[in-house]
C-alpha cells in the first residue's frame, strides 16, 4: 500500500466538512488503496465541534486513516498537506451586502493560501468553495460527493474516451473569458486537465453560459478591488 497522503479539508466543523471527511477517510477522494492522514482545520469556537468530528472518524476505524491532524491553527493545519479541499468560509446572513461577504471570505481565503504556499507540500492541489447560503444537510451531502468526485478525477484520470465537468481555469475556450474559474468539459490525465473542445452549444446554453460568465467575472472584479484594498 502507498504511504499516506496529508490532506487538509477546511471548514471541517461545517456541515460540508463534515459530510466530506468520512468520505475521503474512505478512499473516494484519492482512491481505495491510498491511505491519508487528515488535517481538519475550523476557527476557534468551532473548536469543540472539530473535537466530536476527529472522535467520530476514530471511532468510525477507517482503514486507509492513518492519522488525525485537529485544529484552529492555518499554520499546524498546512504543513505538509498535499491535497486541499477548501470548503470552509463565511456564511452570507440576511442583511450583509455581497461585497461585505466577499471582504470576509477574501480574508479568510487569502490567510489559507499564503499558508499552503508557505508550509504544504510544493504540489499541494487547492479547490476552494465559498458557501453563500443557508447550508441543508441534503445539500452538503451533495457538495461533498462533487469535491470528492472532482479530486478524484483530477488526481487518478479520466476513463479513456469520456469527459467531466469541472470547474477550471479559463483559457477562452466556448466564449469564457480567459482567467476565470468555469465549468468545462475536461479530461484528466495524470494530475492535468486539459479542456475538450468542438462541443456544439446550442442558443438557450449559450445565453445561460454568458449570463453565468458575466456573474462569475463581476464577482472576480469585485474580489479583485478587495485584495487590492487590503
């Protein structure tokens, strides 16, 4: 069996967080033969929550765990991972102007990374997650499976002649604006995607794709003018 593979999820007290972290402790992140030790990271008042999730998974006696890293700290919570699946952010609340939770989450995104970039492993692979609504237990099953899938893919291939969706970096293909974070058809192979090209689009998804760009690329803008700020 492979030696274990340091994987950070954050916002692992959350309702996402806590969805994923049994899922990867039993290989659907990484594969069935991979074992991993888990970095768990949350904000100090969610630290007795963090607590009961790192007792669950013991309890729980999965195979390929091979160790638990629990904590409040960005710093102990990066060293040496080499997968991270950024899940944790600032919930928008009722009243709070986009721009106020996009400031929250820039913040809280921006300690993360220059933690990775400082302390994890050089190949560490990120995909963040910002969670902008009220958070249902259905929901976050599902978006956890995503973010397993989505590693998954990315990490171990696609099967020969098929394709997924994911969201990638933009290159211009089908009208996106280049530099933008979008769902692509994609092949994996290892550990790179490459974006399939010669789709047909039809006129109802083309005006649903550049309604989305334009949304996407107004909330990179506004990301933008915030760090700038900062």
């Amino acid at each position: 069996m492979d030696e274990p593979i340091r994987v950070l999820v954050t916002g692992a007290a959350g309702q996402i967080g806590y969805a994923l972290v049994p899922l990867i402790a039993r290989g659907h992140l990484l594969g069935a033969n991979q074992p991993v030790i888990l970095h768990m990271l949350d904000i100090p008042p969610c630290a007795d929550s963090l607590k009961g999730v790192e007792m669950e998974l013991l309890d729980g006696a999965f195979p390929l765990l091979r160790g638990i890293v629990a904590t409040t700290d960005v710093v102990e919570a990066a060293t040496g991972v080499k997968v991270a699946v950024m899940v944790g952010g600032f919930p928008r609340k009722a009243g709070m102007e986009r721009r106020e939770v996009m400031g929250k989450n820039v913040t809280i995104y921006k300690e993360q990374a220059a933690a990775l970039d400082k302390y994890a492993d050089k190949s560490v692979k990120q995909r963040g997650a910002e969670i902008i609504k009220a958070r249902k237990f259905s929901s976050a099953l599902s978006a956890a499976s995503a973010a397993c899938n989505h590693v998954y893919n990315w990490l171990n291939g696609t099967p020969e002649g098929t394709w997924v969706s994911m969201g990638v970096y933009s290159d211009g293909s089908y009208g996106v604006p280049a530099g933008l974070i979008y769902s692509f058809p994609v092949t994996c192979k290892s550990g790179e995607w490459e974006i399939v090209q010669g789709l047909s689009i039809d006129d109802f998804s083309r005006g649903k794709m550049d309604a989305t760009a334009a949304e996407l690329l107004d909330e990179k803008n506004l990301a933008d003018s915030i760090i700038k700020g900062t």
